[in-house]
C-alpha cells in the first residue's frame, strides 16, 4: 500500500479485556517496528522484526504484551488482560532496509487504547 | 536521565519570528539523528536527518555537536502551519533500541 495502516484507529478495552491491533506495513518492507506513544510523551521503542523474525523485544512492558508478524508482512501486537497504564498510542512503522532506524522510517497513524 | 531530553516548551512565537530547539542526548555510540514533527493526534513524520556538518532545508537549519552531544533546530521566518511538536530522535547502530526518541517540543505560532 501507499503508507502504513493501522486498524483499529480507536479502541476502548475494559480492564482485563484482551486486545488485538494491527498493522499493515508498506508493500515490501523488510523492518516493522512498534512503538508506544503516552500522552506528553515521545515514542518508546516495543519491539522490532525483520521480515517475519522478531529479532528484538526488549521494549515490552510485561509478559502481557505480545507482537508476531507469521508471514513477515502484517503485524498483530496482542495486549492481555490490559490494564489502565496500557492506554496510550501505540504506533507501527516500517523501513525498507533492515538499518534498524540509520534513516528513519514511515509511522502509521497508530491505535489509540484506552483502557477503563 | 532520559537518554534524550529536550526542552518541553510550549515555545508561543509570533509569525515570521525565528524560533531554536535544543536536544541532548547520553548514549555517546549514537550514529544517527533526526528531527521529526509531530501534529496534534497525528503519528511523527521525519521532518530532517541531521549531519555531522550541519544541513539546511529551506526555512529549516539543523546542527549536531557530537562533542557535547547535542542536536539543534533552527525554524527561520516561522509560519502558523509550523505549530506542532518537534521530536528530536537519536539512533545507535549495534544496540537494542535502534531509534530514542526525545519527549518532543511544543511550537505555536501566533498570528
């Protein structure tokens, strides 16, 4: 596709609630990246693939949180049982080279969570 | 410490005014640098990288000190459409989180 998509844009989960969100990366892109975004807050790094390998996940929260990408194009970032400290934008972007961020790359425009 | 801090602002300049963002950042192995903007409820988009000579895109100079390990913006004869948040991004090739972002500056630009 022309930029990367996220569905859902919005989402609202009730505490405890387990959450699913996708992202649709550019046509052949090799990196996709998550990020997590607060409010008042720059993006933090959550996890990292390169084609369909997650090769690094330092950047999740807990053991609730859980990211794939089978087929090395489409993500899914699976959040359970969400808590209130969950909500936030959580935004996916890709790069055509693995350079792991030496250019920058393309965000989508993200799913905003809100966990009540 | 953040590894990259900014100065939050708000910065409320008028139009046509020249307006500068600093940055620092701690992880001195960083290999690259960015400016992004980021527009209320939108995702960041890069605005400009940022060499080790300086760079310039139009209204827009950005300089690095890799000595002090610092990073600025400079937005010359500055427009209403350049309210947003400026989000200074640091990354370091080899380590786990390849791009650090800043907490960003705000900027208003007043009629």
């Amino acid at each position: 596709g022309a930029g990367v998509s996220q569905s859902p844009r919005y989402k609202v989960a009730k505490r405890g609630q387990d959450v699913a969100l996708r992202c649709d990366p550019i046509s052949g892109h090799v990196s996709l990246f998550w990020y997590q975004q607060a409010l008042g807050q720059g993006p933090e790094f959550l996890t990292y693939f390169q084609n369909e390998a997650q090769l690094d996940k330092s950047g999740l929260p807990s053991d609730r949180f859980f990211a794939e990408r089978p087929e090395g194009s489409v993500s899914t970032l699976k959040i359970q049982r969400t808590q209130q400290e969950d909500s936030a934008v959580y935004l996916c972007a890709s790069s055509l080279v693995p350079d792991r961020g030496v250019r920058g790359y393309t965000f989508g425009s993200g799913t905003r969570l809100t966990v009540v | 410490r953040k590894e990259v801090e900014q100065d939050p602002g708000p910065f409320n300049v008028p139009e046509g005014a020249t307006v500068a963002f600093n940055c620092t950042y701690s992880n001195s192995a960083s290999q690259s640098f960015f400016w992004y903007r980021q527009d209320c409820r939108k995702e960041p988009k890069l605005l400009m990288s940022v060499y080790s000579s300086g760079n310039e895109d139009g209204r827009f100079t950005a300089q690095l000190n890799r000595a002090s390990q610092y990073i600025s913006l400079l937005i010359r004869d500055s427009k209403l459409s350049d309210s947003a948040t400026y989000l200074c991004v640091v990354g370091s090739s080899g380590s786990a989180r390849q791009l650090t972002f800043g907490s960003g500056t705000q900027l208003t630009v007043l009629p």
